[in-house]
C-alpha cells in the first residue's frame, strides 16, 4: 500500500472503530486489504445482525460516514466499502440471480419490470449484470431512497 492510502485506512479505521463504540456495537475492523475500487475493510463481531438488519441499511450508512470523513480528512478519492459476515458476495450473487430472473420475464412478456429500490451500488450490479443481455435494457428511475431499476423489453 502507498502512503496515500495508508493514511486512508488509518483515518478510516480509527473514525469506524470511533463510531462503532459510541454506537455500542459490539462489532470490529478484522480485516484491511485492497479492494476492486479502493479500501475493503471487513466487520465482525456479536452485533453483525443489527448491522446486517433492514437490508444492510447500517451497513450501507456507516459506509457512506467513512467515506466522507476519508475523502474530507485525506482529500483522498479512494473508495472505501464496508462488507460484514460476507454480505457483500452473497448479496452480489443474490442480485444478479434477481436481474437474469426478472430479464427472462421481460423478455417472455414483453411488458418492462421495476426491480424494488435500492442503493447505488447494487443498481449498478444490475446495470453490469445485463449490460451485454439480448433484448432488453435497463434504466434507473425514481429519486432518493426509491430510486430503482426498470428493465425494459428492447434494443
């Protein structure tokens, strides 16, 4: 790891450690490592399920809060994500399932489908999931916390 990012994942680590005791969950940073885009930081611990609960929404929030405090702290424009208890991959497989699944019945009706709102970055696992996909494509609507994917019949 550079300089740069060493300084990152100690800001990052130090402000989720902060946060988490303040929360008083009963959760810690195991592992740091590179990742696709940037910083991995892995959660574990006996509070993993509140972490976990309403979809990840804790999860996804505490990931947000980091990167912020990273980019402010640092200046930094590395990518921090948050995964506990192997969320992250499960979740990937799990949506990518959901789009090949609701794609076929696009295909088979004819009539586009709205997938249920979620955050970015699993709208964007939908997008690359059936960016190559004959027959359709798809679009992100809505504003805010109802933003979704819609899949289209077509091109």
């Amino acid at each position: 790891m550079n300089e740069k990012m060493n300084e990152e994942t100690g800001t990052a680590v130090q402000f989720l450690e902060n946060l988490l005791q303040t929360a008083r969950l009963d959760v810690r940073v195991q592992n740091e490592q590179p990742g696709d885009e940037g910083l991995l930081l892995e959660l574990h611990g006996p509070d993993n399920g509140l972490v976990l609960s309403n979809s990840a929404r804790v999860l996804y929030a505490l990931e947000h809060l980091v990167n912020q405090v990273v980019h402010h702290h640092s200046g930094g424009y590395s990518k921090v994500t948050l995964d506990c208890n192997g969320y992250r991959s499960t979740r990937m497989l799990e949506l990518q399932l959901m789009a090949r699944k609701a794609a076929e019945k696009v295909r088979t009706t004819g009539v586009s489908f709205s997938l249920q709102p979620m955050p970015a970055a699993e709208r964007r696992v939908i997008h690359l999931t059936l960016a190559e996909e004959a027959g359709i494509r798809t679009e992100s609507a809505g504003m805010g916390l109802n933003r979704h994917v819609v899949i289209f019949p077509g091109q």
